[in-house]
C-alpha cells in the first residue's frame, strides 16, 4: 500500500501518475465534493492534487471526478472551504 500524498518524495507513486496508470492506486471509499460558489480560484488544490483532478479554463475551476482517489488531500490547501468528502456512490 502507498499513500498517495507526494510524487515527489515517493518514487512508486510518481512513476504510477506519470504513466498515467492510476488504477494501480486503490481509490478510498471517498470522492471530492466542490461548491463552485466558495471557490476563489487560487489554484492551490490543482498543485496539491496527485491526481491530477482540478484545473482550471476560461477563469472557472474543473474537476474529473473520475480519477479522483478521495484522498482528501486538496482540502487541506483549501482555504475557501470549496472542498469535502463524501462517501462514493457504488
């Protein structure tokens, strides 16, 4: 098991998210929630996400829930309170 917290400090997870083979890393039984209304677009979940789930295009903030791993981790650089975890749908 990994952890899912850094591509820089773990080599098997950075060697995972740069040959885009994700579905080696088990998703958790939960997914990101956003409220687009308390969003201020910093940007700081899309550097904090190992996923590579946020970006952002023509000044708005996009998420591909599909390879979210719910590992929480972008609601902790989220100081607006736009991010939170709910348990995925089966």
């Amino acid at each position: 098991m990994i952890c899912s917290c850094c591509t820089c400090c773990c080599s098997t997870l950075n060697k995972i998210v740069t040959s885009r083979k994700m579905d080696l890393v088990k998703k958790s039984p939960f997914i990101i929630t956003f409220n687009k209304a308390f969003c201020s677009l910093c940007g700081e979940c899309i550097q904090r996400c190992q996923f590579k789930v946020f970006s952002l295009l023509n000044n708005e903030m996009n998420l591909d829930y599909s390879i979210c791993h719910g590992c929480g981790l972008c609601i902790g650089v989220c100081e607006s309170e736009a991010l939170t975890l709910s348990k995925r749908e089966v």
